[in-house]
C-alpha cells in the first residue's frame, strides 16, 4: 500500500504535465491571435462599397448585397467603412448569375418541388484609390435553400437577404483575408 506522500507526487506530477500540455503554443487557443488577421492595424484604412451591376433578370439583388456587405465589413472590424467617395480601397462588383434548382420534391409526389436551392455568382473587383492598383478581382458565390410555401416568388424574395449574407461573409473573407 502506497503512502499518503507517494501518492501526492504522483497525481502531482500527472497535473503537472496535463498543465504543461494545455498551456503549450500547439495546444487549444495556443494559435490564437488577437486583431486583424491580415496584420493590418484595425481601422487603418478604409473601404468605399460601391452598388454592384446586376447582369441577371432577378430583381432586388443589388440592394441586398450592398447591404449585407456594408455590414459584415462593419462587424469584421478590419476597414472603416467609407460613406463618402473617399475610400482607400474600393469595391466593386457585378452579379452574373442566379440560379435555383430543385433539392426536394413533395413526398407524395415526385414532380412537386419542395425545397430549391438558390445559388448566385458575383465578380467583385477590389482597387486602392491612390494608386488604381487592383488588390482583388475574383468570382464569389453565396447560396442558401428555401421552402416553397405556397407562392415560389415570396419564397424567394424572403431568403434573398440570407443569400445576400452568405455571400457578403465569403467576399469579407476575401478582402480580409487576401493575400496583397
């Protein structure tokens, strides 16, 4: 039988290295950096949001993408958003295609559609002002699925919003994150 002082080394010992092990850099939020990810100070700079051209027959899309944009770029904290025409970088875009394809169809009939999934493509061109330098010029997406109720275009213009937020997360990403 081991005695009261072995048995405390021991577990001491065992703490000891299970603290060694969560407090390492490798380990859990060891990583983790506070601020911007791309190393530029936050605030520094500034971002002008121009409205997208919408090349589509949809309706209602340009709106919401500005918007969704403006919003997410405020809550990433990266640029200051610019109101003005005086944004150190500035971003444009244009939509190319909105598409929506059936992804379930009513149990009881195969024809139905029930749920759609919305997909919509942008080209977004980012430049600096000063120097007319072109710092992002990609394709981007945002996709989200709706429920046909009973009208497919209130359906639509409902998840428009959410559409226009999954795709302003992706381009935030992109001008965030990019690598100029």
């Amino acid at each position: 039988m081991r005695t009261f002082p072995a048995r405390f080394a021991q577990w001491s010992l065992v703490w000891c290295l299970a603290l060694l092990i969560l407090v390492s850099p490798g380990a859990g939020c060891g990583g983790y950096k506070l601020g911007p990810t791309s190393g530029v100070a936050a605030g520094s700079r500034s971002i002008q949001v121009n409205f997208f051209q919408n090349k589509t027959l949809e309706p209602r899309l340009v709106e919401s993408i500005n918007n969704a944009l403006r919003k997410n770029l405020q809550q990433e904290g990266t640029y200051r958003l610019a109101t003005d025409s005086d944004g150190d970088i500035v971003v444009n875009g244009v939509i190319t295609d909105f598409k929506r394809s059936a992804v379930g169809f009513q149990p009881a009939d195969i024809l139905t559609v029930r749920d759609y999934l919305i997909f919509l493509t942008v080209h977004v061109r980012a430049t600096e002002r000063l120097t007319g330098k072109v710092v992002l010029d990609r394709e981007s997406y945002g996709r989200t699925t709706i429920r046909v109720g009973a009208d497919l275009a209130s359906a639509e213009r409902e998840a428009v919003p959410m559409l226009a937020d999954d795709l302003a997360k992706r381009v935030t990403s992109m001008l965030v994150d990019g690598a100029w």
